[in-house]
C-alpha cells in the first residue's frame, strides 16, 4: 500500500478531477466517489462536476482532495475554499488551486497558496494554511 497527506492508499493512485463526470453517468461525482472509496484509493472532485462539492462529499466516507479552477475573483476563491472546508469532514486537509494561464497572478492565488504566481498547489488544511 501506498499513502498520500497521511491518509492510506491501496495503489498510488488518484484519478483525475474531471468536470463533466455527469456526461457519462447521471451521479457524476458522487458515483466516482463511491468507486474509489470501495476500491480504496483517494477521489479528486472538480469543482465544476455535478452533483456538487457538497452533495459528492457526502456520497461517500473517505478522504477526497477538492480541485478548484480560478474563475471568478478572491471572493469567489474565498467561498470555494470555505465550503470545501466546511465539508472538511470529507475531504482530505487539502485543495488543489488550478488557475490555469489566464489567472496566473490571480489575488486570489495568492491569497491562498502565498504566491506571485503559481500553476497549483496541495497544501492543508483547506482554510488556507
């Protein structure tokens, strides 16, 4: 076995957070949550995958790590952020912030991660620290 943020892992493995899971089966997130935590690796939720941060959080037990894409301003950043932390009982103490080229520099990149710039970042707990 393997493990990752102190959480153990069966593989080292985590799949891929990926915003239209709802395309190919109508629980989206929450069916892929439930497949991993049988399977007994780490689910990664993207913030745009249906049925939501929430709702996915609470379909399955089991760590899981929140991926966030920058697309709205450091308030948007700041609810994103607190609403995976208040799911924080589901979710690994992590977040990965993914700006992507336009939001490079973003304030709330910075904010978060402590960076000018920055592609990403896996830090804890998911309130910023």
């Amino acid at each position: 076995g393997s493990a990752l943020l102190g959480y153990p892992l069966r593989i080292p493995v985590i799949p891929a957070p990926i915003g239209s899971l709802q395309d190919f089966d109508p629980e989206g997130g929450a069916a892929v949550a439930r497949a991993c935590m049988g399977f007994g690796v780490m689910n990664m939720q993207s913030y745009a995958s249906q049925p939501g941060l929430e709702a996915t959080a609470a379909a399955a037990e089991g760590p899981k790590l929140y991926q966030l894409y920058v697309r709205g301003d450091p308030d948007w950043v700041d609810e994103h952020v607190r609403r995976a932390a208040e799911a924080s009982n589901h979710y690994a103490p992590g977040a990965l912030l993914d700006p992507g080229p336009r939001a490079l520099g973003h304030e709330g990149v910075r904010r978060w991660t402590g960076a000018r710039s920055a592609v990403g970042f896996l830090s804890g707990p998911a309130t910023g620290g």
